[in-house]
C-alpha cells in the first residue's frame, strides 16, 4: 500500500518536474506579435498610462529587494494611481547599501525582462511564470496602501489564472508578451525622467539622489538607466528571437 506521504511527495515531484521542465519555443510569428502588441501599449501616450503601473511595481520591487539583501529594514512600499511609487528603507543613510539600493529602481524592469528572456531562451515558460508570481507575491506582503495592494493583486492574479486555467500556447504567448513588455517598458521610463529634468522637474529622482550619494553628476546617473535599458533590450531581444 502507498502511503499518503508517498503520493505526497510524488505529486510535489510531479509538480517539480512540470514547473522546472522546459517547454516548445512558440512560432516565430508568436514572438513577433508579442513584440508588437507590447510595443503598441509602450509606445502610445495613452495606454502607457495604465501598463506603467506595472513597471512601477518592478521598479519600487526592485528598490526593496536590493534594500534587504544589503542589509537594509525594509518599511513599506507604496504605489500611486499616478504611477508613482516610494519604497522606504531603514538603515545607514550613505554607503554601498544606499547607493545600490537607489540605483535598483531603473534598472530593475529591463534586467527582469533580461532575465525573463534567458529563461524563455531556454525553454522555461512555466518556470518564467511560477517565478513572476512568486516576486509579485513578495512585493504585495510589503504594500502599505489600498492602491499598491490593488495593483499588485490584479497583476498577480492574472500570472495565476494564465498559469492554471490556459493551456501551453497561451502561457507562451503570454510570458513573450510580458518579458518584451519588460524589456521595451524599461527603456522609457529613463527617457521621461531625463525629459522632466531637463524641464526643471524630478528634482529628488532616484539620479539626483544618487548624484548626493557619490558626488556624480545625475546625468551620468541617467547614462547608466539609458546603458542597462538599452543593453537588456537588445541582449534579451536577440534571445527572444533567438538569434
């Protein structure tokens, strides 16, 4: 007789198997529609407005888990309705674990997508979304305010109803559409920053605080938002399109 422990343990590696196994590349007409369809929420004033919520979320994401693994106490995160955020963090106020944590927020959505692209690269299309849903998850524990919860939520919730309810071809025509979102929707942000700095404003962005950090000017600070964007965009689309 098989004990329930057994089953147990032979259903987690069944569940193992399937999440770390690898998965058929889609077509390549697949790949490129995803390109277009993330470049057409990216590009227009219009639905970027809505889509950047979730670059927030990978931004401020990416502050916070830069924070902890530098020994920083993570306080809180907080998103806005106007796709602001704040990530606030107690600890040393200057030294490495303050700059890298400021320095996380720009550059987190395009080195994601940069991830993500390695892993579809690879054939990992489930593992890709398992490990989405997962750091979605991690961000909402530290949410403080309706909004952000609400967000965070509704993003993650859409990876767990990909996941469990729709079959292979969607989940890869999805996690290409997410992944070429991340890699185009990080590109912009740099530019907007850059755009509102040269117009007086964004006076306390992340660059500047870099900039009283280390003494660096922000705008080399901005060079390399720009160099990472524009980097994982290209290294991530070539692994997209696999060449």
């Amino acid at each position: 007789m098989v004990s329930t422990a057994s089953v147990s343990l032979m259903s987690l590696g069944s569940l193992w198997d399937e999440v770390s196994g690898t998965q058929p590349d889609p077509d390549l007409w697949v790949i490129v529609a995803t390109l277009v369809a993330a470049a057409a929420v990216v590009v227009p004033q219009a639905p970027w407005r809505l889509a950047r919520n979730a670059i927030t979320i990978a931004h401020e994401g990416g502050h916070g888990l830069v924070a902890l693994l530098t020994g920083r106490t993570l306080t809180g995160i907080r998103l806005h309705s106007d796709t602001s955020g704040l990530t606030v963090s107690r600890g040393k106020p200057t030294g490495i674990g303050m700059i890298l944590t400021a320095a996380a927020g720009y550059t987190a959505p395009p080195l994601l997508g940069l991830g993500g692209a390695a892993l579809l690269g690879a054939g990992r299309i489930t593992l890709l979304l398992w490990l989405a849903t997962a750091l979605l998850l991690a961000v909402l524990v530290m949410i403080r305010n309706a909004y952000g919860a609400v967000s965070v939520l509704v993003t993650g919730g859409t990876f767990v109803l990909v996941s469990w309810l729709t079959g292979p071809q969607v989940q890869a025509a999805f996690a290409y559409a997410v992944v070429w979102f991340l890699l185009l929707g990080g590109v912009r942000p740099a530019f907007e920053l850059q755009s509102k700095r040269a117009h007086g404003g964004a006076g306390d962005s992340d660059a500047d605080q870099l900039s009283r950090l280390t003494h660096v000017p922000a705008g080399l600070w901005l060079f390399l938002f720009h160099a990472v964007s524009l980097s994982s965009l290209l290294g991530g689309g070539r692994w997209l399109l696999g060449l």
